[in-house]
C-alpha cells in the first residue's frame, strides 16, 4: 500500500493505538494512489510526504480544532447557470487580491492543511495563480472548477505556482444532458475535458467531481460517469450528496433518505475495493464519497470544527455547503471568528448538521446574518457519541 506505513509511523506513540488500527482497518475501503512521488488517500487527506501532511500530522497528535480544509470562493462570478449553484444567493462582493492574501496568511497561523479554491467559476480571477502559490508554500491547494478557459497555459501556470490538485465538476456523463444543467453558452462539456486533459499533459493530478443526487443514484448513472472517470484517466471520482442550499435552499426533497446516502458510502466502497490486474488499463479512479467520509462509522460532520468555508464578499462559514456567517474577514481577524465558531461547533457531529438545518431554511438572502446562525444552530448534546473516527482519538 505504497507509503501508508510511514505515513502512519509518525502517530505511533503519539495518538492511542485503537485509533490508528482503527484507520489501518478502514483502509481497506481506500484506493490510495502514487502521484509525483506522494501517496494521495483521497482529497479529504494531505498527500504524504509534504507540508501540509505535517501540519495535520501535528494538528492531529495534539487534538487541536483546526480547519483541516479551508474552501475560498474567490468569485461569485461565473458563465453557467446550474440550478444547484451553493453559491446562489449571494452578494456579488469580492476580495481584492491583498484581501486573499491576507486570508491566506491568516488560514496559515490556524494551522489550515488544505486551502481549496472554488467560486463561482474562480478561473475567472487573473491572480488565481498568485493566490494558489501563496497557499502552496506550506498547504495542499486544489482547485474546483467547471473547466471553463482551462488549457495547456493555465495549468502550465498552476503546475508552476503548486497547484496539488485541479477537480472538475460534471454533471452527465451525456454531453447534451451536461450542458442543459450548465444553463450556459457553448459546449461546457467539452470544456471539461480538454481542462482535464491539458491538466494531465502539464503532470497535475486530476479528479472528477459530481452529486449523487436521487436520480443520479436509481438510473444507473453514478455507474457511468465513474466508467468516464476511468476513461479519462482521472485519480479521484469525488462523489457529493446534494444539499438543499444556494439556488436549492428550502428544497428538502433534494436531500437524500438514509437508504440513498448508504447507496453512495457503499459505491464507495465497492469501488475502492475493486480488484485489477496490473496489466489493465485505464486504472479505476479512487473514490471520495462524502456520504462514506462523513458517516457516523468514520468522521461525522466536521464542519465548524475541521472545515470552514469563506464566500466571495468575506463571509466566514462552517463549510461551502451550512449558508451561516459566523463573521466577515474584512470586520475582524479570522482567528476572532473561528474561536467564535467553535462556541457552536466545540466537537464534531455525528451526521451532515445540513441534514438538521435544511427544512428550516427558506428562500432568503444569504448567507444567514451571525446572529440568526448562531441561534438555528442546534446545541451539541455532550452525551452523544462521537463519531468512529474521533471516538478513540478525543
């Protein structure tokens, strides 16, 4: 399994043994990949040996609440139109660069892991690249992307500022279907495969990403696109569950039952425990399931506690997904806010707190005001048991 030994080795001593054979057991369910010279589990994780990985390692061994993986939608621009859009709803504000800079100074002395780049459509920012390697120097960096106006000297671009990871959304795998979803002028879905194709050429690792929405789910088609992903060389098929936030606030039925979510933890599973001979070829695509990820058998929701999220106008989130301000970066430090946060968030949850909160959000502005958010947030019950993955470390 690559260098998952050593990357384990560095906790021996240092957290209790039944948490790290705990992890080893669970990666049996993991598809961990060699890429330029690090073993990448999923996009959740560091790659090892970095960095970043030592900033988690660190973070881990001293049980710190610490954003694991800060997301920053640095636009709220972008060509397409989805339905969907997390994003929606929101002010058309943006942080200058120096705005960024700063952000991302700040998301350093948290102790951030991972800094993910996402909009909007954030390849419609000139200083992208600037701005990823800022982050680079001591964090994992990926960009979310649609793909729009990604070629060969974008990614040159990316690979040389140290872009860890580019994931590109897609919604079919029928073009025709993809570009109806997109709502947008020309073909978005051959612009997702020439951007992951130019990244490829440039030695960036590439996954896919798409929602495991219902109908995805009972029509077969989360079967077809991971055969795409395979098809298009990609390392990650990054699977989400649809979250009735952005243009589908209030939309409770775009959430899944209990039974629907199970269906995406066991494609998970079932797919990273695929057996292939050595000799075929394209390999499988390792896959990032947020509903196996984020379950009650692994790590629960760690949003406010390991994740936060910051919009396009500077508004500090739980996570990209939870539309509640805890505060904004261009009123008061980062730091002020986090530790603020972590009054509403002091351990990490046991299921999505979006699968608690959607029904009592409704079609309004967002994100919440602080003062609202704080109160829609429902009080952590000490008596409850943590989640697998937490339960044997804190």
């Amino acid at each position: 399994m690559f260098d998952l030994p050593r990357m384990f080795a560095g906790f021996v001593g240092r957290v209790p043994m039944g948490h790290l054979l705990f992890l080893a057991k669970r990666m049996r369910n993991e598809r961990p990949i060699r890429f330029n010279g690090r073993t990448r589990v999923n996009s959740f994780f560091p790659p090892f040996p970095s960095p970043a990985f030592d900033r988690f390692r660190r973070a881990v061994i001293k049980r710190k609440r610490v954003p694991y993986n800060a997301y920053l939608a640095v636009t709220s621009r972008c060509p397409y139109h989805c339905s969907h859009c997390s994003l929606a709803g929101r002010s058309g504000e943006e942080l200058t660069t120096e705005q960024w800079l700063s952000v991302i100074e700040q998301l350093q002395e948290l102790g951030a892991c991972t800094v993910g780049f996402t909009g909007g459509e954030p390849m419609l920012r000139d200083d992208l690249a600037e701005l990823i390697r800022a982050a680079g120097r001591d964090m994992a960096t990926i960009l979310f992307t649609t793909g729009y106006n990604l070629a060969t000297t974008e990614a040159r671009a990316f690979r040389e500022a140290g872009l860890g990871c580019v994931t590109v959304g897609v919604e079919s795998s029928d073009p025709r279907e993809h570009n109806t979803i997109r709502a947008g002028e020309g073909d978005s879905f051959a612009s997702a495969s020439i951007a992951i194709a130019a990244c490829q050429q440039e030695g960036l690792f590439t996954a896919l990403s798409t929602i495991g929405t219902k109908e995805r789910i009972h029509s077969g088609e989360l079967e077809r696109m991971y055969e795409m992903a395979r098809e298009w060389h990609v390392g990650e098929f990054r699977l989400l569950a649809p979250v009735a936030t952005g243009g589908k606030v209030g939309c409770s039925e775009f959430m899944l039952s209990d039974e629907e979510y199970a269906a995406l933890a066991e494609f998970h599973i079932r797919h990273n425990r695929e057996k292939t001979s050595w000799s075929r070829r394209p390999k499988p695509p390792a896959v990032a399931s947020f509903a196996y990820l984020e379950s009650t058998e692994m790590f629960g929701c760690g949003a406010g506690y390991h994740h936060l999220f910051i919009d396009a106008a500077g508004n500090v989130c739980p996570c990209d997904l939870t539309p509640l301000s805890f505060g904004n970066v261009l009123h008061e430090p980062l730091a002020n806010i986090w530790r603020r946060m972590g009054e509403s968030f002091p351990r990490p949850r046991r299921k999505c707190i979006m699968r608690t909160l959607a029904g009592q959000l409704t079609d309004q502005p967002l994100p919440i005001e602080p003062d609202q958010s704080a109160e829609l947030i429902p009080p952590p019950d000490p008596t409850e048991p943590l989640p697998e993955g937490y339960r044997r470390l804190l």
